[in-house]
C-alpha cells in the first residue's frame, strides 16, 4: 500500500511525528500524509499526495515543509517508487484550529 510505503519512509526520514491525521495530542511540529488521488494505467500506479507541515510558528512550519521536500527528493531511491515529483508548495496555514501549516503536493508514480 503507497500510503503506509511513503508514511514509514518519512517516519525514518524525519525527526518529527508522521501520521495518516493530526493526532488528538499534536506536537508543536509534526507532519501529516494525505492521498488525495491515484490512477492506473498499463498496470503503473499514480497517486497524488498532500503532505502537510505544521509548527508552532510560520517560520517552523515552512522550515519543516522544505526538510520534507529534502526528504521526498530521495524517495524515488525506493524499488517500488517509479517517479517522485514535486508538484507544488504553499502555505496552507489551518484558520480552523489556528495552527500554522505548509503544504506540499506530491505526484508519484509506483507500481
């Protein structure tokens, strides 16, 4: 399953908590993995991702956002990961809960 692959990927990856949803008790800073699409054609997967950085600050948020990216970068090492592609980036603060957040958008192709 990608989800679980690219979940205890960044677990090993980071040095902060990755979960599938913000925990009941968060940390000051944590990240969250969520697919937002997949596909399948001629038997090779594609699944979009969102992975979101929160900090207790904007500039903690954005900071762990780019130790993410620096993460994601090696993912296509993976046997299973065919591409890994950086779709997009932002800031993507939470204005429900108040907490400060990144979000970067992930394209990959597995199989």
């Amino acid at each position: 399953m990608i989800e679980l692959m690219i979940l205890n990927y960044l677990a090993d990856q980071l040095d902060v908590p990755v979960g599938m949803e913000v925990p009941e008790s968060p940390a000051e800073s944590f990240v969250v993995l969520e697919k937002t699409a997949s596909g399948r054609r001629n038997h090779i997967c594609t699944a979009v991702f969102a992975i979101k950085s929160y900090g207790p600050s904007l500039f903690e948020a954005a900071s762990l956002n780019e130790r993410v990216k620096n993460a994601m970068d090696g993912l296509a090492a993976l046997p299973q990961i065919a591409a890994c592609r950086l779709n997009s980036d932002y800031n993507y603060t939470d204005t429900q809960s108040k907490r400060y957040r990144y979000q970067a958008v992930y394209d990959i192709t597995h199989y």
